[in-house]
C-alpha cells in the first residue's frame, strides 16, 4: 500500500530534524532555503526538490553513520546496491526509502522529467563510499574523480537543472562550480571523513605533499595543511572559470540566484580562509 502525501512530509520532517540536531551548523540556512523553493518553482517542482533531497540525504547519512542500518539489510554496500537495483525497476517497495523514491519519480513525471539516470549516478557515488567506509583504502586521482565529480558531480547538476526547468545538457556550464563545490566539502568535512575511514586525498597528492598516514590524524600537520591549501587555490580558480562561464552562458534568474547563495559563496568564503 502506497504512503500518503502527508507521511511522506511526516518523514521528511524528521530527517530535517535529525540533520539540524547533530549537523545544524551545516545544514541550517541550507535546509530553510530549500523550503523557500516552493514559492519560486511550483508546488509539484518544491514538493520534488524537498523529497528527492531528503531520500539522498537519508540514504547518505546511512552510509555515513549518521543514521543506523536499517534492521533488514546486513551491510551498507548492500542497503545501497539494493536501493541502485530498485531505482530502475521501482517495483514492490520494502521500506520507506523505495516509497519516498517512487514518490519522487511520481512526482517527476507530473512536471514531465525523468531522474533515473541521475538517481543511479548518485546512489552509485554513495555505493563507492558504502564499499570503503571504515577502510582508509587510498585511490588514485582518476578514482576518486570517477565516483566523485563523473558520478556524483554530474548525476547533482544534471538534477538540479531539470528541477529548474534548465536543459541538463547545460551540466558542463555548471561543472566548474560542481567540482568546487565537491573539494569544499572534502576540506570541509576532512575530520568527520577520517573518523570514519574515508581518505579523500589521492595518491598523488601523498607523494607531492610528502603526506604519511600518521599525518591524516591532524589536519593541522604541515603536510596536510600544503594539500589545504593546494586544494583551496584549485577551488577559487575554479569559481572564477563557473563565474566566467556562466556570464557568457544562458541560464535562467533562478538559477543565477541561487548559484552564489546556495555554492558560490560558502565555499569561496572557506578557501579564501584556508589560504591565510
């Protein structure tokens, strides 16, 4: 039997309140924008941006350890591999995480768009944390650049455009800001990811900034503190590359708003901080 509308807000709430309770310096001003949305885009639009992100958000913070392992799965790489399988076939919903997902796609079809492309390229960004989480294991540069900015980068922007009513084919306008953005949260989040096993930092990088795993502890070391820096310059050169791209392409005043409060200016504020 099929959720109503009104639990589907139910479990929303609660997912926001969980997320303002542990991670609220975070999520904040985040959260209450997102509900302002609404106003500007249509209610089907609103109503699809606050469950499509709360259904990420769930499956990421489960990933993460922020919220328990459902009682039914017996890993993490399972939860999510389930939730890729289902994505594709959403057919006979377990648990709530497959009805807010056929919720979304419902609710996408109404405004005539279709996610599942993204979905997948989304989930399976988190599929690659779910296989690594606790681990330490670190990638090369072309690994992480596959599941972080092909995956999650392009399955996010492409969304994003299609909820604005945006050509998705405008993604490499906008790939500058997602790869921007996705190294202010590696720096952001740099303590919480070590915590929990996840080394963001490529091979590469080890070898140039002459990093040892001893350092990873300490985001203070010298050493990590050259790749901060290394990584926030990479970020402020690539907001000025999204700015340049952006005020020679076509997109409209909802997105050019929302650009600079939501992603412009929080990670530049972090970079430019990080650098003196």
């Amino acid at each position: 039997m099929m959720i109503s509308s009104d639990n589907y807000r139910v479990i929303r709430e609660e997912i926001y309140s969980h997320m303002l309770k542990t991670r609220g310096s975070k999520y904040k001003w985040f959260l209450k924008g997102l509900k302002s949305f609404r106003y500007f885009m249509g209610s089907a639009r609103g109503e699809f941006l606050e469950s499509y992100y709360t259904l990420m958000r769930y499956v990421d913070d489960v990933v993460d350890g922020d919220v328990e392992l459902p009682f039914r799965y017996r890993t993490k790489e399972q939860f999510v591999t389930e939730k890729i399988e289902f994505s594709q076939y959403p057919n006979d919903p377990k648990d709530n995480v497959d009805h807010l997902m056929i919720y979304c796609f419902e609710l996408a079809d109404s405004f005539g768009e279709n996610f599942s492309e993204e979905t997948i390229n989304i989930l399976s960004s988190m599929l690659f944390d779910a296989k690594r989480i606790g681990k330490r294991q670190i990638f090369s540069e072309g690994e992480l650049f596959h599941h972080f900015h092909l995956l999650d980068v392009r399955g996010t922007i492409k969304a994003a455009l299609k909820v604005f009513e945006e050509n998705s084919e405008k993604y490499n306008l906008l790939k500058p800001l997602g790869l921007a953005t996705r190294i202010y949260y590696n720096l952001r989040d740099y303590d919480e990811d070590i915590r929990a096993g996840f080394v963001n930092i490529p091979i590469e990088d080890f070898d140039r900034f002459k990093i040892f795993p001893n350092d990873l502890e300490n985001k203070t070391s010298p050493n990590v503190r050259k790749w901060f820096n290394d990584q926030s310059r990479k970020g402020i050169n690539l907001l000025s590359e999204h700015k340049r791209r952006v005020s020679n392409g076509d997109l409209g005043l909802l997105v050019r708003m929302t650009l600079p409060l939501v992603y412009e200016r929080p990670a530049g504020g972090y970079f430019r901080r990080i650098i003196k």
